[in-house]
C-alpha cells in the first residue's frame, strides 16, 4: 500500500509546490519593488484574459507537449533524453525541407507529411545516442546534450549556406508556399462578426498534440511494447531475465522519444514562423524535462503541465512588456518552478507522507497488522 | 538478582500502517544466548535495527544492565556495549583485516599507534576465543567465514558485551557454522550477552539457553530451549502444526530432457565461472545442485535460462540449443520449454513495481492468450491472474496490488504460479524457499514435487542443503565451476556433501554408495582439515563477491 492517496500524489504535491514557488516569486517582484498582486493580475490577464492570451499560451504549450512527452516516454524506459533540443532542431530541418521542396496540393496533405519528416529527422538524430548508449555504453545524457550543439552547429551552417534564399541577408529559409501553411485558430474559431484569437500564433497543431498524448498514453499502459518499456525502466536484470532485449528498448523508446521531439517543428516552424530561422526552438527542449517531471511522466500530466509552462512564457512575456519588471525576471520565477515541481519534490513529499500517515493511524486506531521486515 | 543484560520494554514501531513491531519485552540475562527466531517479516530485523539505532522506536524503553538508555543512533549503541554482525557484511573490501577493525575507533590522527594497539588486542581476542585472523589479508581475498570473524572483532574491539548476530550462518557452510557457533560459546563463558537472530530451528536448539518467537510483529513466546522442541517452536512461528518433511514417493526417471556437455562460462571480467560442467535431467526427476553459493550454481541458470553467453552443449529434448546466438535469451527458452522460478526473485523474477497480474504475464506477454494484436489483453491476464492466486493461495488475493507488498512467500508464489502453470518440459528453479516462511516452504516443496510426479524434470539450485537433501532425487555438489560429485540422494550424507561443498574428498564421500566423485575432489585422503577447508572456502569467496 503506497503512503500518500494518489489524488494527493499527482494533485497536491504539483500545487503544493506551485504555490511554494509562486510564494517565493512574490518574495522577489516585492525585492525589486513591484507590486506582486498586480504582476500576478497583469501575467493571468495577459495569458488567459483574452483569446488572444490563450492563443498564444496554446501555441507555447503544444511546443511543450511535444517536448514533454519526448523525455516522459524516454523516462519510463530510465532513458534520461536530454536532447530534446537538438531533436526539435533537426525536427525543424525536416519540416523544412519537405515543405519547400515538395509541391503539396493542400495543407492537410502537407501536415502529414510534415510530421512524417519531422519525426523522422528527429527519431534520426536521437538513435545515434541511442545506438552509442546500447552498444558501446556511452551515457546518453552525456551524448544527447553534445548532440545538440551540433544541431545547433549543423542549423547554422545550412542556415547561412545551401539553404538560404540567394540574396537573402537573413540566415533563414525562404517563406513556405502558401498550400503548406496550417490554419491558425483565428482561422478556425473566428465567426463572421467576431474575430477570435486575433494574430496569436496557436494552430491546428495543438490538435496533434493532444493526438499525441493519447496515443503516448496507448502505448504506455496499453501495447506489449509499452510493457516492456516499463518493465526495462524498472528493473533491467528482470528485463533481461523475460528476455527483453535491453538494446532492443533503448533503440525502440529513444527514436520514439527524438520523433516526439521533432514533431515540434510542425508548430513552431510550419505553424508559426513558416519558414525555418536560426534558434527556433527557444529552449522548449529544455523545458520539456521540467514539463515531463511536473507531470510525472504520464500523459496528461504533461498536457496539464505544459499549459501551465505555456502560461508562464505568455504571462512573463505581458509581464516583460507592461512593467518595469525585468524580462530575466521571468526566467527567475520559471526556474523557481522547476526547482519546485521537479528538483524539490522530495520537500513536499516527505511532510505530507508524515501527514497522511498520521490521519490514517488517528482514523484506525487497530491497525491490521501487515507484516515487514 | 543480577539486572538483564538487556531489557526491551513494550516497543512498538510501524512503518506507514505496517506494524512491524508491536509491544514488544524481551530480558536477556549477561552471559547468555537469546535466540530470536521469526519467518521472515516477523518484525525481527526491525526490532535489532531498532536495538542498533537505525531506527527510533514509536513507543518504548530500552535498559541496559538496569539502567535506561536512549539509542538514536549506532554510535550510541556502541557507546552502550552494543555490538552488531549483520547479515551483509559491512567491510571494505580493498582495506586489511586490521585497518576494517580500527576504521571508526582510531585512538588519534594518526594511524599508526592504533593499528599497533588494535593488533595486540587482537591476539589476546584470537587466544582467548578462537577467532583467528590473518590481520594483514585484504579482506576481498579472505573467505565468507573469516569476514564473519572480522565483524565480530570489530564488535569486540569497540568493548562491546552485547552481541548481535543477524542471520549469522547464512552464508557459510555447515564446517563454518560449527566454529561459528564454538566461538560464540567461547563468548557466552567470558559472560557476554549474545541475540541470535535466525530463522533456522536447528541452530536455536543447537546453542540459544532461551528463545523468543516473533509472528507477524509480535513476540508470541519466549521459552527456555533445553525445554522446547522444534516443533513447538516451528509452531509458534507460524500458529499452526506444520510439516517439515516432504513427502514424495521415489522418482521414476524416464527420457533424457536436459543433457549438458562441457559447459563454460567465462564472465566480463574474464573470470572462468563454470569450468566444464556436465550432467543430465531426466523426465520425472529431481537434480538438487547443492554448494555455497557463488561456486557456479547462478551462471548456470542463467545460461540455461537464456541470459548468460556460454561454450559448450546443451540439448533440450534431444535438440541442440543455441549459446551465444540470437536466440539465447529468454524469450527462446520458454519457446523451447524451459520454465525458469529464478534465485533473486525481486531483481529478476518479478517487477517490484508492477501489479501482481503484470507480473503473471511477465516474460510471457507475447502468448497468444495474453495479448491481442500489439496490445495487451489485460482483462484476460487478469483473470488468469485471480485463477492462479486461488489455486496457489497467494495473500492477498488482488491481483492489483504492487508486487513489492506482498510478503517474500507470496512474491514467490506469484512467480511459481506463473511458471509452474506454463506447463514447462523442464523448470529450473533457483533459492525455492529463501526469503519464504515456513507455511510457503511446505506448500512450494509440494507443488515441486507434485510436477515432477507429472513427469517434468526439474533442476533446483539451492544453497539450504536440507532442502537439496528433502527434495532431490539426485544431487550435484558444484564448487568453484565444478561438479565436485554427482550422485543419488538416498546414499548421500551431510558431512559427505558438506566436504565436497568445501571442495574435498574424504572419507564421507567415500561413504556415499552409488556416486559419482570428480578428481579434482579424490586427490586428498582421509577428512579434510577445519584448516584445509577455509582455505578452499577462501578462494570460493573471492568467486562469490561479484
């Protein structure tokens, strides 16, 4: 029998730990002397007061999503996958190539294919280290975080050589055409006398998204390849023991963690921006870790977390611009809650284990004696 | 009336709402031998972590020598004449046997006048209790047995009067327990207070003056030995008569399943683990493989059971099988019919983590029956998992309940459910019983033998030689990737098996009719010295810690 109900274990202690950080926050905003109360206002005003606000916190959390599954389905398997990065650079490369060079008759045509690329140059660019990791024992933390400078490396190269328009001062790739761009939620939701979500950049993608996170779920807890995923993340002498090939998992959980990461680049790159521009990714691969580890790395713990990261980006953002309050400012508070959420779960875990056990002795004084060694 | 040595008053300590200990009084009177004795999960290895200060008692007392003392933590008990001998040695490996006793209880900065000391306490210690040790030897290089002296130096060196020895026979071999148990009666005389903690009734007969039972947390009785008997304490422990002998009727030994040839084992550090082992398992029998443990017995389960690269043959039903191929792993053998219960149930027989009927399908998820198209059938393999509970009367029956909360006996039934009901040609089965309390060891023995009746072959690795002893049909004695003998199990005989156990011939041996002695055993005559046998016991350590 676990200690803490798991209502508490995947509600109270996120919260708990939120509000911990958003307590220390506050402590910060009133250092530099700012009103925290009217920050907090002006950062939910400017993240979910308007449509506009929210499509721009969907559009950030569809990133995270993508980037939080990557490492949650990577962590079920004990792969630590700290590339998303890179993945979601090399993601973008693939977006890229197959939308300008390939002509697509319609954008939904053009989605699918996109995602097929984007998969496919991430799950690509995450086997290497898996293939390091399983034959040659070469930490894959180690190698998926210096595979990311060397995406952003192979980017920049092409960005300001093959693939940059002639003529173009910019290091970018030349605009999209037009059959390959994603309806915007201002597209889909605006009515004939009410625009709705007005210039923000959330789209179609946030769909596939949530696909995702369906289908991550399925695969987890539902396919014989999820099982032995977990089983391997448990315990790998027992993994070996079924007869559960230990390269076969890491090769298997890996390229599917790079392909999550990659289809990244369908929102950012194919949704948003349109064209490929250096620094796409703005660290969301990062931010999945956090993301993954808030949601304990089930589904739609990462879907709950990631709009909560992508309320933070788009708050901090209005923060930035309203007040005098400093954009590294807003870095401070989301790195509070990741320290919080991730790093110090063991904080709020341990007092709360006390206060449950406690409750349950008070509320049955004759225990039923289990026994333990 | 001289105050007990040690005197527990009402402690009581639970972990989350497992009550592990419950109002608990032992006296032990100086210069005695307390036996406690429990199945496992009785509480009592909570309640000597409790005594040593790694845990803190929810309610209580604790009195030494008539006065009340507080121990938070081990340097208290050791301050209070409390010394411990755990059942996991903690020494380190690469320091002598000199420096691992001063370590902690240095006199100065500087090393050199302790060591000088603590050698010269050390002889006296040896003289006076037949503890001898090379007080030079790294401790990676000497044997289980001289380990085991090390910790209770250790204990002594610190002025300890109380001794606590967890489990202390564990790990040693019949010879080993025996001198064992003539230094902790070389002890008791010098008036120190020794707890002996097993499970193994035949040792609290053998030495304890009084004995307390532990079930389920707590004590149930406490009585004076010379006025109990085995089966009175075995039923306290488990609250109802039990059996302790199998019954089983004589094999009837039909076609050859399994046939070994030659078999090697060279493992990653380049250390020859079997060194051409050869045998066979017949239909309808029973091979006990009987050694201290780390002589073999696990590579040769895991290269049966398909996780272990291998030289030599091995036909399956007169099939040859692959070694080092593509289908030497797990998945392979079960297609071949070979069922594994494996000898560490929690890192590889079972996912802690997962739920008892995750664990049923465990190694046999891709069965037809299991699963449906790339999904699982959970529903299916749920209620296969209800069915199998039943039938092996697994507590509690949930099938949803984590593995890790069942208790050591239950875990096993889970995973003998799931192989015994395979159906398997031939089971390998390795540590039936260790972790297991006495009711499960009886039923897990029935269930071994009730196969074997169907006409399956079975291979047991087990380091209880009783149990080899009760349960075989023929026994192997490995030691040092060696079958040192092979023979019937009616003509075989403790003192023979433990000789062989310690890589000797000898005239026991000798004495078994019928068996089959290798060379490398025959060489010596006449019974081997204490002497002989810790120094092959020694280099059968070294092979042991991996």
């Amino acid at each position: 029998m676990d200690v803490i109900p798991k209502w508490a274990d995947v509600v109270l202690i996120p919260v708990i730990s939120l509000l911990l950080a958003a307590i220390l926050s506050a402590l910060v905003i009133l250092a530099i002397g700012e009103n925290p109360w009217e920050a907090l206002k002006l950062m939910v005003d400017g993240a979910v007061g308007s449509t506009y606000g929210w499509g721009y916190t969907l559009y950030y959390a569809t990133n995270f999503i993508f980037t939080g599954l990557a490492v949650a389905i990577a962590f079920h398997a004990k792969m630590f996958n700290i590339g998303g990065e890179g993945q979601a650079v090399l993601g973008g490369l693939g977006v890229a190539l197959l939308c300008l060079y390939i002509p697509w008759p319609h954008w939904s045509l053009a989605l699918l294919g996109a995602t097929a690329g984007a998969a496919l140059f991430g799950a690509g660019w995450a086997v290497i280290p898996a293939y390091l990791q399983a034959k040659r024992g070469s930490h894959i933390v180690i190698t998926t975080i210096m595979f990311n400078f060397i995406a952003a490396a192979l980017l920049n190269y092409l960005l300001v050589g093959a693939l940059k328009p002639a003529g173009s001062m910019e290091p970018s790739t030349g605009k999209f055409p037009a059959p390959t761009h994603l309806p915007s939620f201002q597209d889909m939701f605006s009515t004939a006398d009410t625009v709705m979500f007005r210039g923000a950049p959330a789209n179609v993608t946030f769909f596939v998204a949530i696909a995702a996170c369906v289908a991550v779920w399925a695969l987890i807890w539902r396919t014989r390849l999820g099982y032995e995923l977990r089983a391997f993340g448990h315990s790998e002498s027992a993994a070996k023991y079924a007869g559960i090939s230990p390269t076969k998992i890491i090769m298997i959980s890996m390229t599917i963690s790079g392909a999550l990461a990659g289809m990244m680049a369908i929102n950012n790159v194919m949704g948003e921006a349109e064209r490929l521009v250096l620094n796409a990714v703005e660290g969301a691969g990062f931010i999945g870790i956090a993301v993954a580890l808030m949601g304990r790395s089930h589904p739609f713990g990462v879907f709950l977390s990631a709009i909560l990261f992508g309320f933070l980006y788009q708050g901090g953002a209005e923060l930035a611009l309203w007040t005098s309050i400093p954009r590294e400012l807003i870095v401070v508070i989301q790195a509070l809650v990741i320290l919080f959420t991730g790093a110090l779960d063991n904080m709020v875990r341990m007092p709360l284990e006390k206060f449950f056990l406690a409750r349950r002795r008070a509320a049955k004084p004759k225990t039923k004696l289990t026994p333990a060694e | 009336m001289t105050a007990p040595a040690i005197e527990l008053k009402d402690i009581s300590k639970a972990f989350g709402p497992v009550q592990a200990n419950k109002d608990i009084n032992i006296r032990v009177m100086p210069g005695t031998i307390h036996g406690i004795i429990g199945e496992n999960g009785a509480g009592k290895s909570t309640l000597m972590s409790i005594l040593y200060g790694f845990y803190k008692a929810d309610a209580g007392e604790i009195w030494i020598s008539g006065k009340k003392v507080e121990i938070p933590d081990s340097q208290a008990a050791i301050a209070a004449g409390i010394g411990m001998v755990f059942q996991h040695f903690k020494l380190v490996e690469t320091f002598t046997v000199l420096e691992n006793i001063v370590l902690g209880a240095e006199d100065s900065g500087l090393l050199r006048p302790s060591l000088a000391r603590a050698r010269r306490e050390l002889k006296a210690l040896a003289d006076e209790y037949e503890l001898n040790v090379e007080p030079d030897a790294l401790v990676q290089d000497i044997g289980v047995g001289m380990q085991q002296r090390v910790e209770i130096l250790k204990a002594l060196y610190r002025k300890a009067d109380i001794l606590i020895l967890d489990e202390p026979t564990g790990v040693l071999t019949p010879a080993e327990a025996d001198h064992l148990f003539r230094i902790l009666e070389n002890l008791r005389r010098e008036g120190k207070t020794i707890i002996l903690i097993t499970h193994k009734l035949r040792e609290i007969m053998e030495i304890t003056d009084t004995v307390s039972v532990m079930r389920r947390g707590q004590m149930t009785a406490t009585v004076k030995t010379a006025e109990t008997s085995p089966q009175e304490l075995a039923e306290l422990m488990v609250g109802r008569k039990v059996l302790l002998q199998v019954d089983k009727k004589p094999s009837a030994p039909g076609a050859v399943i399994l046939d070994v040839q030659n078999l090697n084992v060279t493992d990653a550090k380049g250390v020859h683990r079997l060194k051409g082992v050869s045998f066979q398992v017949r239909a309808g029998e029973i091979l006990g493989i009987a050694g201290v443990a780390g002589n073999g017995q696990s590579e040769l389960l895991e290269v049966l059971g398909g996780y272990e690269k291998a030289r030599g043959i091995i036909f399956m039903n007169g099939e040859p099988i692959d070694l080092t191929g593509t289908k030497s792993d797990g998945q392979s053998r079960r297609a071949r019919g070979i069922a594994h219960v494996p000898e560490d149930r929690q890192r590889e027989g079972l996912i802690m983590d997962y739920a008892a009927w995750e664990n049923t399908a465990f190694g046999y998820h891709h069965d037809a029956k299991y699963r449906s198209g790339p999904f699982m059938n959970n529903a299916a393999i749920l209620k296969d998992t209800e069915e199998k509970m039943a039938r092996f009367d697994v507590r509690p029956p949930d099938p949803k309940l984590a593995a890790k909360n069942f208790s050591g006996g239950n875990q096993q039934k889970i995973v003998l459910a799931r192989e015994i009901e395979r159906n398997p040609d031939l089971l390998l089965i390795g540590q039936p019983t260790r972790g297991v309390d006495i009711g499960a060891i009886e039923f897990i023995h029935q269930q071994i033998v009730a196969l074997r009746d169907q006409g399956k072959a079975i291979l047991l690795v087990s380091v209880e030689l009783e149990e080899i002893l009760s349960l075989s049909d023929r026994i192997a004695v490995m030691f040092d990737g060696h079958i040192m003998g092979l023979g019937p199990a009616e003509s075989a005989n403790q003192i023979g098996l433990g000789c062989l156990m310690a890589g000797m011939g000898g005239d026991d041996t000798r004495s078994m009719t019928g068996w089959d002695i290798s060379d490398a055993a025959k060489i010596e005559a006449g019974t081997p010295s204490l002497a002989d046998i810790e120094k092959n016991l020694a280099h059968a350590g070294t092979a042991e810690k991996v």
